[in-house]
C-alpha cells in the first residue's frame, strides 16, 4: 500500500486537538472541529490535520487520496471497559431478566458471572481466540480501534492465564488494540465462597505474581461491591497490584452505595467504574485524587435498570469523564460505542460533545494512552473512522444505526462497509 494516505473533502474533521490532558468542565465541549477539513497520514502516524486547501497543497503523486463524500472524519472510539474473552452466552439470563428476575437473584441461582466462568474454563485457548476474533470484528465496525481487556471469568490461575494470552494473541493477531487488566478478582468463585481468605490469598500471592512475570496486564481491577468483594479484601489486592507496578481500575458503587469510589480515591487508581449509587462525597473524593470516572450506561439499560450514574453531577464536579461499552456476555452485551453515546444523551443528559470527548480522547488518557491515540492531531497514531454523516452530532442521534462507513487503525484500512471486512 502506498506509504502516504490523504483524506479529503470532509464535511467535519473532528480532531479533538487541544490541552495534552484529560478534559473537563467546559473543555468537554470542545471538539475542534475544522468544516471542510483533510488529513494526511505517513505510515502509521498523522503527518498533517488541516483545512482542505492546506493539506491538498502537501499530496504528492504516489498518495493515495481518499474522497470523504462529505462525511464526518474522528478519531476512532476508545473502549476503556470492556470483558471480550469469553466462552458462552446468557441469553437464557437475558428471557429471566424480561419476565422480572434480577440480576442479584439469577447470580444467588448460580448464574450471572460462575454461568460464564464455568464455560469458559471449559473452553481452550483456541476457542476463546476464536470468539475473540469475532468480537474484535464487532468493535471495529462501530467504529472502535482501541478497548481496554480484562479477563476475570477464569478465577483460577491456569484460566486467568489461559485468558490474558489470548488477549495479547488476539492484539497481534486483529487490528483492534488491547490494553490488558488482570480481574481475578471479578468473583468468589464457588469452590471457595466458604474460603473467601483463601481466595483472597490466591489472588495477591499466586494469581498477580504469575500475570507480572509474564507481562500478561497493565492494570489489575477489583469488584468492589457487598455480594463480591468487600472494602478491606479489594484494598488488599490492589495494594498488592500496585505493589508489582500494576495500574488500578476499580468496578465501584454499582449495586450499591457501598463505598467503591471512596476506595478508589483512596489509592489514587486511574478510574472507577459504573459508580451508578455513587453520592456527592464519593464524586468529590475522585476530583480530589484525580480518579477518572468510566460511566457503562449498556449495562444498566441491559438490565432493565432506571438507575444510571450521575453524569451531570460528575461533569459539574470538574471530573474528565469517560464512557466505555461494559462489552461482556450477561450485563451488557454491546460492542457499540455510538449506542453508549445515545444512552448518555437520552438518559444521563450528557450533551452530544460531552460523549464525543468522553469516548476518545478521555478514555484514551484513562488509559495511558493520551499523547498515541484519542485525537487527530500530528505525531499520533492513524486510528481514525469516517463516518456516513454530515454532522457529529448524528452518531447519537440515530441511534441503533452502524455509521462507520471506513475503519483505519494505524494508517491500514481495517473495515470497508462496502465490502463487510
């Protein structure tokens, strides 16, 4: 393929250009947004971001020129909350959810995350790449480039193992970008609810040792909730993550007001997660330790809840939020970031801007990734989306509609919708 690539005739490039920081307040607003705009990418990396006439003046004879058609050009969404290796589905969960079972009451029943766990370790590497490869698929054609994976439906050390190397075969075998964290502390799996202690023990003392060794993840997270993992046992392990120089995420306040957020303040981790009963001291606790909050409105619209977290109350705070799928098989089975950005306009009052910035360039800092990916700008990484509209604000207001009409990821076309590939 040619080593220069020009895209054209844009009707907005959304290049996100701005402060080298995550965005808060009203800086959340601000997509910079050039009318008419084009860019040219080198490789792998953007050489130029500009007005039409500017960047057509730089095209030389062996560029490859792609016409936009008058489409929104941005960068490519950043999942910074997914679970994409798994084995089996719960669409049964999915029929006892509609007819009025809650998600607490098919757990107590032995379903919820043991349903995927017992199916996953049943599977084999092969077969979870396999589905994995399947769902990198999905990603991609919403018009996602980048997610952070955490495994966590193992919950032994050969199964939790077995999925951070399929994550990492699957980052260098798909075009999708994995960032790897450790969730073997996702549940107390059922050979041990009676040895809640001597789970905890395995997970700092064989579990985290193992995954460092081999360089299988960059964070570790915990789900720190009343029928998981309490307050002290989630301190415990992230304390002993961040100890063998793991970054920290945190699934906080999701069923219950049960001091999550507060937690994650306390040891300055890089994001806490859901947050849906998070109050006003929890909200303050984060800005105060710079904690990014990830908002998963997919799962509570999955389950049937009213309960979304207090987007409003968090952006007033000066928080840099971010929005993020929740991708995984019982409590929000999506892979569509568009989707996420209508359930946070209609439902958590975010303004289409506010969830544009949310889902790229914040997730990308949430990740450690702000200065490669996440805006259009000079020196970054050409992951990037043309969209089939004229105007950004599209992505949430046509809601249920794939609009990715071209997928590049590093420079290389990786989704033609013309094509399905």
């Amino acid at each position: 393929m040619p080593e220069t690539l020009a895209i054209v005739n844009c009707s907005q490039l959304v290049t996100l250009a701005g402060a080298k920081r995550p965005r808060a307040g009203g800086d959340l607003r601000q997509l910079a947004i050039i009318e008419d705009g084009a860019m040219l990418v080198r490789g792998a990396q953007i050489e130029a971001v500009g007005r039409r006439r500017e960047i057509e003046g730089l095209i030389s004879g062996d560029c490859e020129v792609v016409d936009a058609g008058r489409r929104v050009v941005m960068p490519g969404f950043v999942d910074a909350h997914t679970h994409p290796v798994f084995a089996g589905i719960r669409v049964n969960e999915f029929e006892q959810r509609s007819t009025g079972a809650t998600y607490r009451e098919i757990a107590a029943r032995g379903g919820g995350i043991r349903s995927t766990v017992r199916a996953t370790r049943n599977a084999s590497l092969t077969d979870l790449i396999k589905a994995g490869k399947r769902y990198a698929h999905w990603f991609l054609r919403c018009g996602t480039t980048a997610i952070e994976a955490k495994s966590g439906y193992g919950l032994t050390i050969e199964d939790e193992i077995k999925i951070l190397r399929a994550i990492r075969q699957l980052n260098a075998e798909t075009p999708l970008r994995y960032v790897p964290t450790f969730l073997g502390a996702h549940d107390i799996p059922s050979e041990y609810r009676s040895r809640r202690a001597t789970y905890v023990s395995l997970v700092i003392n064989e579990m985290l040792p193992r995954v460092v060794d081999e360089k299988l993840a960059e964070y570790c997270d915990v789900f720190c909730e009343a029928d998981v993992f309490t307050i002290e046992e989630s301190r415990q392990i992230l304390s002993a993550a961040r100890g063998q120089g793991l970054g920290l995420r945190v699934h906080a306040d999701q069923l219950s007001l049960f001091g999550g957020a507060r937690l994650a303040a306390d040891l300055s981790a890089a994001t806490a997660d859901h947050l849906e009963h998070t109050d006003a001291a929890g909200i303050a606790a984060l800005k105060a330790a710079k904690v990014q909050p990830v908002l998963l409105p997919g799962s509570v619209y999955a389950l049937g809840s009213n309960k979304y977290p207090p987007a409003r109350e968090i952006i007033d705070a000066g928080l840099a939020i971010v929005l993020a799928t929740d991708f995984n098989p019982g409590s929000s089975p999506t892979p569509s970031l568009p989707m996420v950005l209508s359930l946070a306009c209609t439902q958590m009052k975010m303004t289409p801007a506010e969830a544009v910035t949310a889902a790229t360039i914040n997730a990308a800092y949430s990740l450690g990734l702000g200065d490669e990916i996440g805006s259009l700008e000079r020196g970054k990484r050409a992951d990037f989306v043309i969209h089939d509209c004229e105007d950004c604000r599209e992505l949430a207001y046509f809601f249920g509609v794939e609009h990715p009409w071209r997928v590049y990821a590093s420079g290389n076309l990786v989704f033609d919708r013309a094509t399905g590939q």
